[in-house]
DNA sequence: GCCAACGTTGGC
DNA sequence: GCCAACGTTGGC
C-alpha cells in the first residue's frame, strides 16, 4: 500500500477541521497541479496519508485514510482537474515539525524536504515508518 | 512581508 | 517547441 501526504494551510482547512467531518470525509478539491493530481489519480481507497500544516504550523499533525478514489473536482468545472476524499483517522500524539524532518538524515530524501511546494506528495513506507516514531505511534 | 523556487501561460 | 513573463506557494 502507497502512501501520502496531503498538505493544507490551517487557516484555509485544518485538522481541526478535517476531524469534524469524521467519518464521511471530505473532497481534497482545489489542487490545480498536475503532480498532485496524479498523485491523487494513483490513490486507491484505504491508503493512508499525512496531513501537514503549512505555513502555520509547518508540522505533519495527523493520519488521514482515502475514502473515496479520484473523481471529478466539485470545486471546478474544467475537466482536467479531479481529486480524492480523505478522512481522519488519527492525530499524531507528538507532532513532527518540517524542522525536525530537517533533521533527520533518514528523512533526507523525503519529498516534504526536497520539494516542499508539491500538496500532495507520494510517501514511501521507510518515511512512514519514521515519521510515525518521530510522532509518538509504534507503527501504523 | 519578503523572496526564492517552481509551475503555467502565451508570444514568437 | 522555446523561453520570457508572470503568478503562486511556502519557508523564513
């Protein structure tokens, strides 16, 4: 099973936010990069991901599941554009900061620190595993 | 608020 | 198809 990132700015959708859908979800809409969107058409239901606050927060907070495959965007009419619905699974009891992935060398390759600007990010499973650690969970 | 990095657009 | 201009993102 792959695994994700999903970057948000809080002030726009938080995990807050994302936790009060609960289990219905929500459309990750509004991603107008095609990477990302790829990303998203590559998803299959039950993969997990990171959520990450940017920008204000700048830490990986929680664990969101795919609920729904890639379908098209509701937030726009262009075709081109479609994407996934996530919902929460559970926060991160410690959250791991961009700082930290900074500074972990086995995190060095990850695309969070090499190319920060991509929203939704492939994870592979050694990141996961990490991150998790780092988060205070054993493994998920 | 600044600015660097990156992606997209559009003229040629 | 190239590349310059522009807009956006996101760390600092």
């Amino acid at each position: 099973m792959a695994c994700w990132l999903f970057k948000s700015e809080p002030a726009t959708w938080s995990w807050d936010d994302q936790v009060a859908r609960g289990a219905a979800g929500e459309p990750w809409d509004g991603v107008r990069n095609y990477q990302a969107r790829n990303n998203m058409r590559a998803m299959v239901p039950g993969e997990r991901g990171f959520f990450y606050h940017s920008n204000q927060g700048k830490a990986i907070v929680g664990i969101v599941e795919v609920c729904a495959p890639a379908h098209p965007d509701p937030s726009t009419d262009d075709p081109r554009w479609e994407c996934v619905d996530i919902r929460a699974v559970r926060a991160l009891p410690r959250p791991v900061t961009l700082e930290a992935c900074k500074a972990e060398p086995r995190l060095a390759g990850m695309v969070l620190v090499t190319n920060s600007r991509l929203s939704v990010q492939p994870v592979t499973e050694a990141e996961w595993a990490v991150i998790c650690e780092m988060g205070g969970l054993d493994g998920e």
